[in-house]
C-alpha cells in the first residue's frame, strides 16, 4: 500500500469475493499515506480474521513485497498491486493448476487492461509480453535455457504480470526473494520471475484473472517523482549486470547472447536520451555502440540514420509527445553511456591481445 486510497478497497473486495476461501491478505504498509491506511484499517476491523496490516519503512516495491512473504504464513503467494481487481476465479484456478502441477516454478494468466475507473475496458485478454521490450528482451533471454526452448525458438519466455502471479512461499525464500537493490522499483519483477523460471517451468492460464488498473495522471505523477529517466536507465544497467554474472557461463552461446541483449539495450536506452534537448549526441552515442554489437541489425541502421535529421523531427522520428528542454540530469554523460551494460565478453582482438600477451 502507497498510495491507492479508496481504490484499495475495490482491490480487497475483489479477493474477498473469491470462490476459493482458504487465504489471508497480507496488506504491507509501505509509508502509505492516511487515505490509504483508513481504508486498510477499515477492512482489518470488519474482518480480523483474513486481513493484517505489516509494516514495512523501506521505500520500494522489491522491499514491500518481501515483507509480505516473509509475514505470510501460507504455502503460496498470490501477489497483488494495490489498485488491481482479481477475478472471483482466479485463486482457485491458480491455487488448482499448481496442485496438479507441483513442479511449476509459478503459475500467471492472462490480463485486461482496464481505465483508472475500473471498469473501462481498454484492451480485453492481454497474453504476451508488453510492450515490445519485454517481448525481445523475453525473447533474447530465453537463449540461455537452449535445453527448455519451445518449436518456436522465436517464442518468448512467456512470463506474466507480476500482479498475476502465483507460487510456492517456500521457493520465493529460496531463490532469494526480490532484489532490493531494484527499490524503489523498475526492473525488480522480471529479475525475480528469471530467478524463480530457473526453478521449473512456467505455466500462464489462458483466461484474464486480473483487471491491470491504469494509472490516473495523479498516480502517474507519484510514480515519476520516485524514479526520473535516468533511474530507469541505471537499474536497467544493474539487471545487465546480475544477468552477466548468473549466465556468462551457462552456455557457449553466451557470448553472442550478451551481444544480442546489449544492442538491443543500448537501443532502448537511446530514446531516453534522444528525448532530451541536451541529450541528442548522447543518444547517438547509445545507438552507435548498439551497432558494434550487432552490425547486422537493420532496425539500429534506421534509428540511427534518424539521428542525424533536424533534432525538430524528433517526436515524430521517434514517437514520443514532445523534446524535454530541461538540463539534463546529473551523472547523465558519456562515461554513464560509455560504462552501460558492463562488464562484457572479451571481443576477438583482444582475446588474442591476451593470447600473445600470455605467450
């Protein structure tokens, strides 16, 4: 709980409409605000039987879903955001599908994505990766598991919405819990599902249990005051490096799968800085290494021949509303851009620098 106020308590009658009753809400204080927290204590007096508050002073996602299992004291965790509506279904198919397939490392679904009222319907059924980031990122990652990779090397990992999940207490303490590093947040789900998929193998029911609530400007604005753009960027460069150490020697293709990710990355992270009206030879700085790492990509050709048209035509070029004119924030430079996505595999050259060297 932050700051979702009234909308937590649609979100706790939505599991309290469950057809599967076995369950306790954990709701984790992280600093809410006291909208939020009468409506969290309104809910523990009318049912003290289901509903505990627990308190948790670090600021950050990874930090407050920790809290939550830890206190919990159930086999599984369904993990739920604070302003997202379950379907009446979903514990019973989930707590059901993981009983008949105990192996599984956590069981997703589905998802609609609603408006901030709730109720809007703005896209029904959402069963892939979104946006397209996670789904090439998805995609590029699964390499490192060629011994569980599906007919369609293509396919991504198929990971879900973490408000979608579930799965066993017991593993999510074994495999380490979040990583609070990620706090206040960004990034700190996909690293934990990685973690957890090298448990066992996914399975995501093809049905929306989960009505993904979007934000409203307020909220939006909250969110951007905890983590600026050039945030993102770090714990971006952060999971790299948790990648790097956890599959640098998984498999021989490694070498060429860290490429592949650190193009693709280095691409993403252009935007950021094409966006900036300071940011500009920043941005082509980004997309200049992507092409060391992945020449052959038609895709960074176009990017960065777009880069050196009139900085006016950048909205349009690269889709976003409009040129921030503000400085840019610091720590944002070329030795930021220069250090993104290391440590990295020897190149050629130097691996035989080293052998001569070693000679």
């Amino acid at each position: 709980m932050y700051r979702e106020g009234e909308l937590l308590g649609e979100t706790v009658d939505s599991i309290l409409d469950q057809t599967f009753q076995d369950f306790e809400i954990v709701l984790v204080n992280n600093n809410a605000d006291p909208l939020t927290l009468t409506v969290a204590n309104r809910y523990c007096e009318t049912h003290p039987e289901k509903i505990r508050i627990v308190h948790e002073p670090i600021q950050g996602v990874s930090a407050a879903k920790n809290r939550g299992i830890i206190e919990s004291h159930g086999t599984y965790i369904a993990l739920h955001d604070g302003d997202d509506l379950s379907h009446p279904e979903r514990l019973f198919l989930q707590w059901k599908t993981m009983e008949e397939n105990p192996s599984t490392s956590f069981v997703g679904s589905w998802f609609d994505r609603v408006g901030p009222d709730g109720k809007e319907l703005i896209k029904k059924d959402v069963s892939g990766a979104a946006p397209f980031f996670w789904f090439r990122t998805e995609q590029i990652i699964k390499k490192f598991y060629p011994e569980r990779s599906s007919s369609d090397p293509s396919s991504p990992l198929n990971f879900a919405l973490i408000s979608t999940t579930f799965f066993k207490r017991e593993t999510a303490i074994k495999v380490g819990l979040f990583d609070i590093r990620f706090n206040p947040r960004w990034f700190e789900d996909f690293e934990f599902l990685t973690r957890l998929y090298e448990t066992g193998e996914v399975v995501k029911i093809p049905q929306s249990l989960l009505r993904y609530r979007m934000h409203t400007p307020e909220r939006a604005a909250i969110l951007r005051k905890q983590m600026n753009w050039l945030a993102i960027i770090r714990h971006l460069d952060l999971f790299y490096t948790i990648l790097w150490e956890r599959y640098q020697n998984k498999t021989p293709e490694a070498p060429k799968i860290f490429r592949e990710l650190r193009a693709f990355w280095l691409t993403y992270v252009s935007g950021f800085f094409l966006e900036q009206e300071k940011g500009r030879s920043l941005g082509k700085m980004a997309l200049k290494r992507a092409l060391t790492e992945n020449f052959q990509d038609p895709y960074i050709w176009k990017l960065w021949g777009k880069s050196f048209l009139p900085q006016a035509l950048y909205p349009k070029l690269f889709w976003f509303d409009e040129l921030n004119p503000n400085p840019l924030p610091e720590g944002a430079n070329e030795d930021l851009v220069r250090g993104l996505f290391t440590p990295s595999p020897p190149t050629e050259a130097a691996a035989m620098n080293g052998v001569c060297r070693g000679s």
